[in-house]
C-alpha cells in the first residue's frame, strides 16, 4: 500500500448524510484519492463502519455526528473541523429526507418542517458554516445533492418538490455570489435511485429504470476532477428506462 498524503495536501471534505445511500457511496469513491473525509449523520455505528471501509480502501476519514436540524451541531460540526483542519476544501450537501404519497392538503406540518430543516435549511447553515473559511482560503467548492424534483411536478410528494426547487434557487444564486472568491457551487440532479430513500420506493424498480447511488459517486468525483479555470454549475441524472 503506497503512503497516505500528507495532511498539508489532503483536500478536506465534509460529507453529509455518509452512513448509507448515495452518501456511502459517495465515501466508498472518493477514499483512494487524496482526501480526507469527514463524515456526518445521525447513525454513529454506520458511520464508523463507513470510515473503517474508507480507511480499508487506503482512505483517510473519521466522523462526527451530527443532526442538521438543530443549528447549535452544525455549529458545533464546523467548529471541529476547523479547529482540527483549520480549512474545509469541499462541502458536500448530500443529506437529505423525503416523506411521499400524500397530497400537500393531507400532509402534516410536522413532516413539512422535517424536510424543510433538513433539505433546505440545513444547507443554508451549513454553507454559513464554512464558506468564510474558503474565503479566506482562496477558494473551495460546494457540491449540492439535488433532485431531478427540483425540475419537474411531483405529485404525492409536493413539499419534497419544494424544497429541491428553494434549494436550487438558493445555490444558482449562492454560485454568482461565490465566484469572486474562486468558490464553486455545484448541483447534481438525480432521477429515482435504488435506496432506502423515499421509503424504499425506487428500490422496486429494474436495475435500468432507477440510478444506482455509484452513479451520483461518479459524479462527484468527476466534479473534483476539474481544472481552476471551470466549473460545472448543474448535472442532471436519469435512468437509462424511464418508468
């Protein structure tokens, strides 16, 4: 096994929603390269087990809770990695929450506010969080897990819907404000992906009418391929059949 980088030439990235899914994935793609991760979620014992496989790969991670929904742990999240790494290269939105199959009349407040904290709210502290750092550091990069949602109706899912849709206006925006400061803001648009997501629904579909989280992974991980003189602003998945 060839020798890690040195911290001073590891890229730090912090990865949210990283114990399963599409976040796992993202992990399990990025640990050969020259990074370290920081991983973020709820499920302490399946992030642990996410940066044994990363550090198995020759990878460098370590985690640290954390419930989006309650500003104090960001906060709390941001203050670690600084204080530990005193940049954060790369921010990667991944986590996220989808509660289907109700008309928005039927559904309850409570479910409203969940996604809305999680899927657009938390983004935006987070984004507070650690853009000041990358500002002071020259540069960075932002990288949003979207939906294709976020672009088309999506009935039975309304409130879902909207909160892809507030989360790509506020990075198109975030992205003009941020170039200045060579801060690159991007979004990744999937279409149904085999998760638990979404109550498992996309699972059910055949292996060409739904992504694969390895799919969105290859994405990310071509997105930090690229030079400092570009930037892909907006990527849009779709399964190869459409169902």
């Amino acid at each position: 096994m060839s020798a890690q980088p040195s911290a001073s030439t590891q890229r730090i990235i912090v990865l949210t929603g990283a114990s399963r899914g599409i976040g796992a994935a993202i992990a399990h793609r990025l640990a050969c390269a020259p990074h370290h991760l920081v991983l973020t979620g709820r499920d302490t014992d399946k992030l642990r087990d996410v940066a044994r496989q990363v550090q198995s790969q020759g990878g460098s991670a370590d985690v640290f809770p954390c419930d989006l929904t309650r500003p104090e742990q960001i906060q709390s999240l941001a203050a670690e990695v600084l204080g530990r790494h005193s940049r954060c290269d790369v921010l990667i939105n991944n986590a996220g929450l989808g509660l289907f199959s109700k008309p928005l009349h039927m559904l309850p407040l409570e479910d409203w506010e969940q996604m809305m904290a999680l899927n657009l709210r938390a983004p935006y502290l987070l984004l507070r969080a650690f853009t000041p750092a990358m500002i002071s550091a020259g540069g960075g990069h932002i990288i949003n897990i979207s939906s294709l949602a976020g672009k088309n109706p999506l009935p039975g899912a309304a409130a879902y819907a909207a909160s892809k849709w507030g989360l790509n206006g506020l990075m198109y925006s975030v992205a003009e404000e941020l170039r200045p400061h060579r801060i690159r803001v991007s979004l990744i648009c999937p279409g149904s992906t085999h998760t638990e997501f979404g109550s498992g629904l996309s699972s059910q579909k055949s292996s060409l009418g739904a992504l694969s989280p390895q799919d969105i992974a290859h994405v990310v991980a071509m997105l930090l391929t690229q030079s400092d003189a570009s930037f892909v602003s907006e990527i849009l998945i779709r399964p190869t059949l459409k169902s």
